[in-house]
C-alpha cells in the first residue's frame, strides 16, 4: 500500500470497528491510475481497501458500511458490478455519491467502515 498523501492514516481502528480513509487508485508501488479505464480504478481502489482492513484485522466480509464517490453518476453500473464480485455474498449498506472531479483526476475514491472481530 503507497504511503498517505497526507496528515492521516489509511485506517484506525476504534471500538471495535476500522475506519478505513478514502482510497484512491494507486497502486501499492504509488503509480497513480488516472488515465485507467474506470473498472481498473475501481479493482485499484477496493484492492486498497481490502489491504486496509486486513491490515487493521478484518476483511470484507465484516464490513458494515461503504462510501463510494464517482465522478459521473454514469460509472455507477460499471462500479456495481466491480464491487458485486469483489463483495461476494455480503452486502453491507452502502451509497454512492457523485462527486464531480476528484484529485488527481481520478474517477473514483472509496471509504468504508468495518467490525474488526474480537476487539
């Protein structure tokens, strides 16, 4: 996972949930994906979110809620069919936002809140 851009961390945990910060579609060596076809940004962008929670102790099986924000409500189906393989069964409350641009020009930045088990 690329180091944060910024004064923050990619996740904190806190009575027993992580918080995971808005991802963005870099890759874990930094490469930024701004001129990636949307899909691609998305795998990126929940690929850093799944780290995220992993690293804090849980997974996306224990996610409770997620924050998609777009940069054209237009991508909203490509995005839903991304996230519905990467979520599988589990569906946790989510929405999605158009947000205009984003940094970087990129066209996609995820946030989310999970139960982290046993803490």
């Amino acid at each position: 996972m690329a180091t944060p851009g910024g004064h923050y961390s990619h996740g904190t945990v806190a009575n027993g949930f992580v918080f995971v910060s808005g991802q963005l579609p870099i890759t874990p060596a930094g490469e930024k994906l701004s001129d990636a076809p949307f899909e691609r940004q998305a795998e990126q962008v929940l690929a850093n979110v799944q780290a995220v929670l992993e690293g804090c102790g849980s997974g996306v099986a224990h996610l409770v809620q997620v924050r998609v924000y777009v940069d054209d409500l237009a991508n909203w189906p490509a995005f839903n069919g991304v996230y519905a393989k990467w979520a599988g069964d589990h569906r946790p409350s989510r929405a999605v936002v158009p947000a205009g641009a984003l940094h970087y020009g990129f066209k996609i930045e995820v946030e989310a809140v999970a139960a982290v088990p046993g803490a």
